[in-house]
C-alpha cells in the first residue's frame, strides 16, 4: 500500500507497551507520507491515546521502533527529544492551556521559552497566528480560564501552527465541542495542514472529524491496526469491525462491555 | 494473603518510591542548579514562596516567642532563674523554632500549593504540552521552585527570628515587668553567630525539602481531583516528617 519511493514522514513497526498486564499496544505498523493527513479511529480504551504518546515521546514504548524522517526517535536523550519536538506541533484534547500565563503568551510560549524569540516579535507572531484561527487581538490578554471551550482548542491550535512545525498532532479535536464548534475546528485543521503543507495524525471518534480532515484512515482495535485505506473508502471498507464502528451499531464483531 | 507476600510488597513499594525520589531529586537538583534558567520562572517563585508566606511566617514566629517566654519565666521561676528568659528566648528561636516552625508552616503553605498546581498541570495535560513545546518541565517547574525555595526560607527564617525575639520581648516588657534595652543586651550579647547560621542552614535544607515534596507528589499525580487532593495532603505529610527527620539529623551536627 506504501509508496517506496517516497519517503515516509512516519514509519511505526511493530510497536508494543504494555501498562502492568494491560497490554495496550499490540504490535502497531503504521506509515504516514509526508503532506497527508492521517487520521486514526477507533473506540475508547483501544490504545489511541497511547500510540499519539509514544510517536510524541511522551510514553517510552516497551519495543517497536518509530522513525521519523527516516530517524529512529524511539528512544533518545532528552536534549535530542527536544529538538525532534521542534518539528512538531500538537493540540490537546483539553487545550492543554497554561492557566498562569496569557492567551498569547500561550500561543508564542515555544518561541519565547524554547526559541529564545524577543517578547515583541514573539506578540506579533502570536496575534498573526490567533489571526488565522478566527480570534482577534482582543483576546491576547486575556487568561485560559475566561475563554469558552471551542476558544481554548482555537487557542491551542494557534499554538500549535504559531512555529509553522512539519509534523501536526491532533488528540480528540472535537471531543466535548457542540456540532457547529466542531466543524469550526474541523475546517481549520484542515485549513491550516493545508496551509503548512504539514503531516497530521490526529486521533479521534467522530466521524464527521475523520470526513472532514482525513486523508488516510487507519483503525486500531484491541491494540492493532486492523484497517489502512484512503479517507473516501472508509464507509466501503469492507471490513466487519470499521463498518460496525462507522455505523457506530451494536451489532457487530466489536463488543463493548458494560463497566 | 501470606504476610511474608504482604512484607515483600510493602519492601518492594518502599523500594520503589525511594528510588523514585532519587531519580527525581537528582534530576530536579540539576534543573535547579545547571543553566539554562527560566527567570521569569524563578522571579514568580520567588515572590510566591518568600514575600507571600512573609505575614504566616510572621504571625507564627510572633505569637511563638510570645509563648515562649512566657513558659521559660513560669519554669524558671522554680528555679529563681527568670532572668534567662531573654537568652533562652534567643537561643530557642534561633537554634530550633524559628527554622523548625517557620518550615512546618511552609510546608503547609507552599508544598501544598506546589503539589496541587503542578499535579492539576499534570492531569490537565500541561506538563506533556510543555514536552511538546520543546521545553523541559523539571527546568521549567521543578528547578525554579528548589532554587527559589533555598533562597528564601533561610530569608523566611531569618525574619521569624527577628520576630520571634520581639514577640518574647513584647510579652517580657509588657507583662513580666523585664526592662526593654537590658532585654535586647541580654539576647544580643548571648546568641552567637553560629546559633544564627545554624539555623538558617536548617532552613536552606527544609526548604529544599518543602519544595522537593512539593514538586515529587505534584508531577506524580495521579488523574482527577481525588489523584490531585491525595498528591497535595502526601506532600505536606512527607515534607513536615523529613522537616522533624533532617531537623534531629542537623540538630546532632551542630551541637
């Protein structure tokens, strides 16, 4: 299915880690080209999470490689962890948002604790980049905490583009957002890997996300990719468990337990 | 279950979380000691943890030389040595209650607001958005706090000392009828240099340790705020007994 003569921008093998006896991941390959926007699904509890950890450096995995830009960043000092992080730009599900300092001092916090940008071209970059999510200078001074939901994960995606980085993670983006905040934040993702010509993995549950913003599609259930095919052939997958999670029915070879 | 297995769990725990903290103290130790530093980071910590504790400190180290000598004229009275009040007073303050109270109630103050900031950062996400922005969390938290917080509670302490004294002397001159200058020759001309400094090496060390607790249950946390209330009531528990610890520890050194 990959490309061999184009580079892969991320390339995951056989990747495992392991919480105690709860063996999250399973063996994950993954590849993702450079300019594609590849968005992983799959229910709560499936190891998401975990894989987005582990590619960002956050989870050390227990075996597996991940390479990126054809480098292994599986397991790396801290001062080289930083700097691969300089490729990246990445948006929490919750905005991650440092409730001490302000909106912009969110948005430029790289470049003025990681880049050593002066504090006045480090403002002019942030507003440009709030600019380019739809807020306006007004909220520059303002604190996390007096913003509303959808207006945090703006300000995070800001912060996330305001180093235009190569490589865009997104978790959950829409999780917790009404339907028309979500499609705001859904068509400025898209919007702005555009833009960049970034790579994005981003994970999520919602559908509408995947329709919007992905390019590839890959599945992960019980720890596994179980399916990898282009955006537009997810609802004929053909596959028993993506048609199951697509439909989001009951019935199907995907069980969810009540807990 | 077996109690050997129930003994081997709780060694291996306790093993565990000594080694946690090593690995933590030590990388926390060279946050705080190595460039590059976070200024800003260290200007706010210095201010939270020393200008802001500077009214508990205060009112702790008042009402504690106050009571002091009040006890010291009551016992020394069966003796016909009321007149020591002053040095006993001084020595007290400076040796012993000043770094030791002046701590434990930092230990409340600051170890606690450390843990739970830095453990609501923690399940917020935060501390992993720092990782991302290419920015160390043990240079960008936990140096800071260690470094601001030796720096200040010997400061702290030093206050609470001034205090102290003249919470003694207060309740000496106003009610056990003692003379005000006589009082302050008497406690000047008693304590030595080494009472003070000893005390406030006490204090460097407890405030690396409120710090150190603050930061270690903090980054810990574990999710929800029951994990965050947990981490910040560990981090005072663990930093006042290490407090008593290091105090008994210093205590046989210096004397």
């Amino acid at each position: 299915m990959t490309d061999l003569a184009e580079p892969l921008k991320i390339s995951i093998r056989d990747l495992h880690k392991s919480f105690g006896s709860n063996h999250v991941l399973r063996g994950v390959d993954l590849d993702v080209m450079p300019g594609r926007s590849m968005v992983v699904i799959g229910g709560s509890g499936t190891g998401k999470s975990v894989l987005l950890k582990c590619i960002l450096g956050l989870i050390s995995p227990d075996s597996g490689s991940i390479c990126i830009d054809g480098k292994s960043v599986t397991r790396l000092s801290a001062r080289k962890r930083a700097k691969v992080m300089s490729k990246f730009g990445m948006l929490f599900q919750g905005g991650a948002l440092f409730d001490s300092l302000s909106v912009w001092e969110n948005v430029a916090f790289r470049l003025l604790y990681a880049d050593g940008v002066a504090r006045k071209p480090a403002k002019e970059r942030a507003e440009a980049a709030l600019n380019q999510v739809n807020l306006g200078a007004d909220v520059m001074g303002l604190s996390p905490a007096e913003l509303s939901g959808g207006m945090q994960k703006r300000v995070g995606l800001a912060r996330a583009i305001v180093a235009k980085p190569e490589i865009l993670f997104f978790d959950e983006p829409t999780t917790g957002l009404d339907p028309i905040t979500a499609d705001v934040i859904d068509n400025l993702i898209r919007r702005q890997v555009t833009a960049l010509g970034a790579t994005a993995v981003s994970i999520t549950h919602d559908m509408n996300s995947v329709r919007k913003i992905a390019d590839d599609v890959a599945m992960i259930y019980e720890g596994k990719i179980i399916w990898r095919g282009v955006a537009k052939d997810v609802d004929n997958s053909g596959n028993p468990y993506v048609e199951q999670f697509v439909t989001g029915s009951e019935n199907g070879p995907i069980k969810v337990l009540a807990r | 279950m077996n109690p050997l297995a129930i003994l081997g769990h709780a060694v291996l725990a306790l093993t565990r979380e000594a080694g946690a903290i090593a690995l933590f103290t030590r990388r926390g130790v060279v946050a705080a000691l190595m460039p590059p530093w976070y200024w800003s980071q260290l200007g706010a910590q210095l201010l939270r943890i020393g200008y802001f504790s500077l009214p508990v400190v205060g009112l702790t180290a008042v009402f504690t030389g106050a009571a002091l000598a009040l006890n010291i004229y009551t016992g020394g009275a069966r003796f016909n040595a009321e007149q020591f009040v002053p040095n006993i007073v001084v020595l007290g303050i400076t040796r012993e209650l000043g770094p030791v109270l002046a701590s434990l109630m930092l230990a409340g103050r600051v170890s606690a607001a450390m843990a739970a900031e830095i453990g609501a950062m923690r399940v917020t996400e935060q501390i992993d958005a720092l990782e991302t922005l290419s920015t160390d969390p043990f240079r960008f938290l936990v140096g800071p706090r260690i470094l601001a917080a030796i720096i200040t509670v010997p400061i702290l302490v030093l206050v609470a000392d001034i205090i102290g004294v003249m919470g003694g002397w207060a309740v000496s001159t106003q009610i056990l009828g003692f003379n005000g200058a006589t009082y302050i020759r008497n406690s000047v001309d008693f304590v030595t240099q080494w009472d003070v400094v000893s005390g406030l090496i006490k204090a460097a060390v407890f405030g690396f340790i409120i710090a150190l607790m603050g930061c270690y249950h903090g980054y810990r946390s574990k999710r929800g705020a029951q994990g965050v209330g947990r981490a910040t009531t560990n981090a005072v528990v663990s930093a006042a007994i290490l407090i008593f610890a290091a105090n008994y520890v210093l205590t046989t050194l210096f004397v």
